[in-house]
C-alpha cells in the first residue's frame, strides 16, 4: 500500500543508502515477478465543487421562472424608455431604466433583444436573487439567432461593486465586445463580490483587459459556475491582461468553454506576450476548481494557471507555452498544498504567441494528493527547450501514471519529466511514477530527477530510446538506461517497442476529420459557437479523447 505517514518503521534503507517508504520499498521485493496492479492513491479530500444547475439534455443550463417573476425586456431598435417594458411590444431601451425596473431579492429576469445592439455597458450591477434556484437572471428573447451585442467603450460590461453581496445571478447568452484605448483596464464581466451563486453561460467575452474576473476581495464569493462561453483575445499594453481571472473564490466551475489567444494581440502596438499573461489564472485560495471539457489556446503564457490546483480533466490545451500549471511557490508548504487531479488532457504545441527558450506540458509544484493520469503530452513548439512533465518545490501522495510524452523536444534537446523536488511530504517513496510512456527519440535528457531516492519508478517504457545514450540525469549524474534500471526504486522500467492505435495524431489531424483544413480553421469554428449552433464536436473533450486514443497500446 502507498505509504503516507512518518512511522519510522515504514522506512527501510536500500544497499545504496537511499531511504526508501514502504511502498517503495514493496515495489523492490516484486522485482521480476509479474507485474501487480498497483494500489490507487489516497482520496483526494477535494473541496466542494460548485452547485450544479440542472442541465438539459443538450447540456444547458435549465433556468425556469417564479410564478411571481417579473419579466423586463429591453431593446435598442424598439424600446423605449416610456414604456412599461413588462412586455415585448413595450421594451425598454436602455439597460438604466431596466435596471430601475427589477426588483432585488427577487426572481426577476432582465431580457435582451436577440439581433440589437447596444454602444452602452450594463454597468454597475447590485440586484441579487432569491436563492440559488431562483436566480435573477440576464438574457435574451426573440427569434433572432444572434446573441445581443453590448459594446463597451472605455467601459466594463457589467460588474458587481467592491465587496457588497451580489448574489444568485446569471448571465445567458449575451456578447460583450470591448472598444477600448490602449493603457485602459476595463473588463467585461467583473465579479468584486462577497456573496454567492454566479452563472455565466452562453457568453461571447471578446477584447478586454479581463474578459472574465471574479473575485471574493478577501471575504470570498462562493459558487461560479462559467459554461461554454467564447472568452477570446484579452489584451493590454500596461498590466496582465487574463482571459478568465479568479481570487477569493470557492467553488468555481469552468466547463466546456473556448478560451483562444488571451493576453495578447498582434494588432494592437505594445499588446505584446508576457510570461505573465494567461488564458486562466486563478490565484492561490482559489479552491474547489473544476477546469472540465475546456479548448484553452495560444495563450500569452498558460493555458491554465490554477494555483491552489483542482480538477482539471479532458480539456484541449494547444499552443500555449505553458500548457497546465498546477500549484505555485508561494503555498506556504507543507502547510498548504495544490491538492486535486489532472487528467484525460491533450497537451498539443503549436506556434506561440511570444519568442520563448522554454516551454512546459504540464508544470506541478508543491503539491499534495495529487493524481495525474492518461495526459497525452506531445509534439513540443520547434525551437524551444521542453519539459513534458515537471515536478518542483514539494510533493506528497502525487502519482503519475498512464501518461504519454511523445516527441516533446527539439533537435536532441527537451525532456519527458523532469523532478527539482526539495522536501517530498513527510517520507520518502510519497511520489510514484508508474505505467508512463515516454517516447522521445534523440533526445540528449529523458528522465532528470533530483532527490531520486525520494521517488517509486514502475512499469515505465522508454520508446524509441538509443539503449547506449545518457538521457538520465540522476541527482546530477549522467547515466544510460541500463544504469537508470539498476537504480533500487526503479522497478521494471524498460524500453520495449509498443505498438499504438495511430501515434502521431494531432489537433490539425482531428480538424480535418471534421472538413476542416487546419487547426486554425478549428478553432475559429469554435470560436463562432452559441447556443444556438453548438456543436459537442468542437469541444475539449471531443478533440482530446479523439487525439489521445490514437496513443492507445494496441492489444
């Protein structure tokens, strides 16, 4: 079993002095046996994720009015201000007077035209709803299929005020665009809230400095769920501009969305790519995160930075020059640990938005009951120094398993895992790397692993390696596999041909199954997506599962 605790009588020490935990250790005693089922790691003990709205069955959310809900609608063709607006015939023009018109506290529902457009932002926005199954709610109406379009000059779409309770409200199929001077910092949705329940679903967020931001300011804000919105082309010139950015908030789901080319644009002098410019950051404190069946591309940096960790499973993660970052040095460990599970990714290079010497698959630090499992990692952007998977700066109870790196390097240089790991929880043996695949023909560095006595290796396959190379590096030393296996916590590893389903496919291989001519054809497919053309085909977790299964082992 996975040792996990500090009894010193779970430890034992190898011939070569290196101090190994029992499950290690049993690891060793199992040598040229054949081969066990390992146990699964400890339960994650993850936060609460947030409360689920009932879904259709075409997977929207299912919103339905109070008997006492009042209905205002508003149109910028049609309304005006004199109106009533409790009907159609009678809308509203602008978003003022509606908003003058709904009751806090309530029920109500404030609708948009389908096909208007507005040159004004929501703005300021204090009404809460009833509970969570009686929402306000902001939407549209209307035959029309376009979303209604908010154009926000020099403005913030729509934002709760600093730290006052807004709670229970959502936010369907509305498009926020931005036209904004370059140095201002407008958002388009802007959450500063201490209360609790926000969906924003069905969205199109396109052009601000943040295009999604929630944050709890200290107190925290509870329950955001944010489901297939188009969140797209973030930028700025001073600051770091994000494509969704949380902090303070607890329970945060994010599902099925498109999350293209944030924090950059070629377009606009100075918009240029940072390091610290993501498609998604979420700061430390952020917990109870489910990152689901997301497409999160060509980002200025991450793909995903989610620093308390989560569970982020079956997302797309293309071009990005940090794919999934997971936990972050300023936990205060072993105190505190990014906790949760990465798995089911495709982790695909691509062209990046910035000129970058290193790029990173998935990047884990300080972490604590951590799973990640069945990532495909693969086909590193050219040029740069790769590292498939990282593990730095404290680990306890984390498993690597059935994951595939395939060709994450460049001309002899890049490197399927790579662990600086300072302190491993509280014995040794706590991180296992087991039934991995690495296949990385050429490359100088494989396996570079300090603290190397720290870690279980089993049933891991090396394809494609040159037997006589020295693409280990073992606590600094250079070796050739043959002295990597000898290594006593180094079990069954070999390198063995497999043969695969279909290896080599990726996201251009997927887009043109579908007709398409490219990945960019692809994606801006998806970034064309509403409600009412969704297409489950162009969603993260089609594209991965379809991707990674051509990496499957044949039977």
């Amino acid at each position: 079993m996975h040792a996990t605790g500090s009894d010193s009588d779970n430890l034992r020490t190898t011939p070569s002095g290196r101090l190994l935990g029992a499950f290690a250790a049993s690891l060793l005693a199992l040598a040229g046996s054949a081969a066990p089922a390992l146990a699964e790691p400890a339960s994650l003990d993850m936060p609460n994720g947030a409360t689920r709205t009932p879904l259709n069955k075409s997977g929207w959310s299912t919103l339905t009015p109070s008997p006492d809900t009042r209905f205002v609608f508003v149109s910028s063709s049609e309304g005006n201000d004199l109106n009533s607006g409790r009907s159609p015939a009678h809308a509203v023009r602008s978003f003022e007077r509606a908003k003058e018109l709904m009751r806090n506290d309530s029920a109500d529902w404030m609708l948009l035209r389908k096909g208007d457009t507005w040159n004004e932002a929501i703005g300021v926005w204090r009404i809460s709803g009833r509970s969570t199954d009686e929402p306000v709610v902001i939407a549209s109406y209307g035959e029309h299929g376009s979303r209604p379009v908010i154009i926000c000059r020099n403005a913030t779409g729509i934002a709760a005020p600093y730290g006052e309770d807004v709670s229970n409200v959502a936010i369907v199929g509305l498009k926020f665009v931005a036209d904004r001077d370059p140095g201002s910092s407008h958002r388009g949705i802007r959450w500063l809230s201490v209360g609790e329940g926000l969906l924003v679903e069905d969205c199109h967020v396109e052009g601000f400095f943040n295009n999604i931001s929630i944050e709890g300011i200290g107190v925290g804000f509870e329950n955001a769920r944010i489901r297939r919105n188009i969140v797209i082309d973030a930028w700025s010139t001073d600051g770091h501009a994000q494509g969704i950015f949380a902090n303070d908030v607890t329970s945060l789901l994010i599902e099925e969305n498109v999350i293209d080319r944030n924090g950059w644009s070629a377009d606009i002098p100075g918009a240029d790519a940072t390091t610290f410019k993501q498609n998604v950051y979420l700061q430390v404190g952020v917990t109870g995160v489910e990152f689901l069946g997301n497409i999160t591309s060509r980002s200025s940096a991450a793909g995903l930075q989610a620093r308390s960790g989560g569970i982020i499973e079956d997302n797309l993660v293309y071009a990005n020059s940090m794919g999934i970052r997971f936990g972050y040095r300023t936990l205060d460990w072993p105190q505190e640990g990014a906790t949760g599970a990465i798995r089911r990714n495709a982790v695909l290079g691509g062209p990046l938005a910035r000129d970058t010497s290193e790029m990173f698959g998935i990047w884990t630090e300080r972490s604590r009951n951590l799973q990640v499992y069945n990532n495909l990692i693969a086909f590193a952007t050219p040029g740069t120094v790769s590292t498939g998977i990282s593990l730095g700066g404290g680990a306890e109870n984390v498993w690597f398993r059935y994951n595939t790196v395939y060709e994450w390097s460049n001309d002899g240089v890049g490197q399927a895992l790579k662990f600086t790991v300072d302190t491993v929880g509280q014995e040794a043996g706590t991180v296992t790397v087991a039934d991995n695949r690495w296949y990385m023909p050429g490359s100088n560095v494989v396996m570079n692993v300090r603290t190397l006595g720290m870690i279980a290796f089993w049933n891991n396959d090396f394809i494609g390696l040159n037997p006589d190379a020295q693409a280990f590096r073992m606590d600094g030393d250079a070796g050739r596999l043959n002295e990597w296996i000898e290594t006593p916590n180094v079990t069954r590893d070999e390198a063995e041909p497999v043969e695969m389903v279909e290896a080599g496919r990726d996201l251009g291989d997927y887009a043109r199954t579908l007709g398409f001519t490219d990945e960019a054809a692809f994606l801006s497919a998806a970034r064309q997506m509403s409600k009412d053309n969704w297409d489950d085909r162009l969603t993260g977790a089609a594209a991965s599962e379809w991707i990674r299964e051509g990496y499957e082992v044949r039977p």
